[in-house]
C-alpha cells in the first residue's frame, strides 16, 4: 500500500530544522528562503533548541506557528505552541563503590570508582572526606550508566588512626609516619624565618634602650 499513490492535493513540508538562534548557520529569512526555492517547501515549522523563532515573512513559505526543540534528557519537537517551554534537567544520580585507601610513608591514596546511575548526563562533584572535612573535590563529566575511577592524594601529618570517606563510603587506615609541617613537627621554613624577624627586632630595642 503507497499512500501517495492517492490522488489529492499533497503539500511538501519541513518540521525539524534550526536558524542561527540555535546551532544552525542561516539567519531565518535565509533558511525559508533556502527551502522555498531549493527544495520546493510549502509549510515549515523552525524548531530552533530552546529558543521561539518568530515568522521571518518571507513570501511564498508558510511558517507554521511558534515551534521549538526542547532538549531535555530526549529531544522532542513542540509544534505549534503558544509560548516557550521550560524545564529543569535532574542531575546525574551518582553511586560509589570499591573505596580504597594506600599508605605510602606519609602520604595516602584514595581510590574509588564512581557510576552514574541516573538518566541525566551531568558534571558532578566527588568530594573527599578526611576525618570529616572536606579536604579535595573533583567534578566528573558522566554519562548515564557510565562507570569512571577518581583518585585522590593526602599527606598525612599526624600519626594514627584516620578515616576518609566518599559519598556514602567511609574507610580508616593507620598511619605510621606524618609529613612536617601543617600537623605538628617541624616549623615550615617561612615560620622559623618570622621568629627569628622578631627575636631579631626585640634584641635590637633592648640593646637601644640600655643606651
């Protein structure tokens, strides 16, 4: 059966394409022009992404209504409305698994992998939990069902137990050794270097006022 094969007035029409309001290359009139006079269009509904493409009035073309594509989670076309259509993508629905923690010295690498469970594609932060702060946060371009691995480093400056934790994943680990600086031990050389500024300035006042 060929439904054209019907005799009848048949009217050749355009419901999907784009002008430079969106992420086409021709200006509206140009594109109405374009299908008029190269493809014999009668009807042609712009469907330009988020955006209502008014009737350019080019003659010898009908521009059907107020039209858009709307791109959410799925592209579909909105023929022929009456305004614009908004909406609010759901991020993406992160899950965590395989939390792993490596100590090397004074340092510890934290592992873990990172699916997107959700129907949105999204760019999500990871945040890293050490002893319940938040001390590092990666942000993840992710894909529904994609699967990805994040590794984060910490320096360790204190000795004993720690706890880090991902999402709803927490793990500890010991610590044997610390690094000098932020967590006790040594003074970083920019501190020793200001006592030793004023111990320097003090000396010189006392020694001023016994003169």
């Amino acid at each position: 059966y060929n439904p054209y094969s019907i005799q009848g007035d048949w009217y050749k029409g355009q419901t999907h394409c784009h002008t430079r309001n969106s992420d086409g290359v021709l200006s509206p009139v140009q594109l109405e022009e374009l299908y008029r006079d190269n493809y014999g269009t009668d009807f042609i509904f712009v469907t330009d992404h988020e955006h209502i493409t008014p009737d350019p009035g080019v003659e010898g073309i009908l521009h059907v209504g107020l039209s858009e594509e709307v791109s959410t989670v799925y592209h579909f076309n909105a023929l022929n409305i009456s305004e614009k259509i908004d909406w609010e993508s759901p991020p993406a629905e992160l899950e965590y698994s395989g939390l792993e923690v490596t100590v090397d010295g004074a340092t510890a690498t934290v592992e873990v992998t990172v699916k997107n469970i959700g129907i949105s594609t999204g760019t999500e932060g990871v945040d890293l939990y050490y002893d319940g702060e938040i001390v590092d946060s990666k942000f993840l371009f992710i894909r529904p069902g994609e699967e990805k691995s994040v590794s984060f480093t910490i320096t360790i400056y204190e000795k004993g137990t720690h706890e880090v934790g991902v999402g709803d994943l927490t793990e500890s680990f010991e610590a044997h050794q610390a690094a000098e600086g932020e967590g006790g031990g040594a003074l970083p050389i920019p501190v020793i270097g200001v006592v030793v500024a004023v111990i320097v300035v003090i000396a010189g006042v006392l020694l001023w006022r016994r003169r």
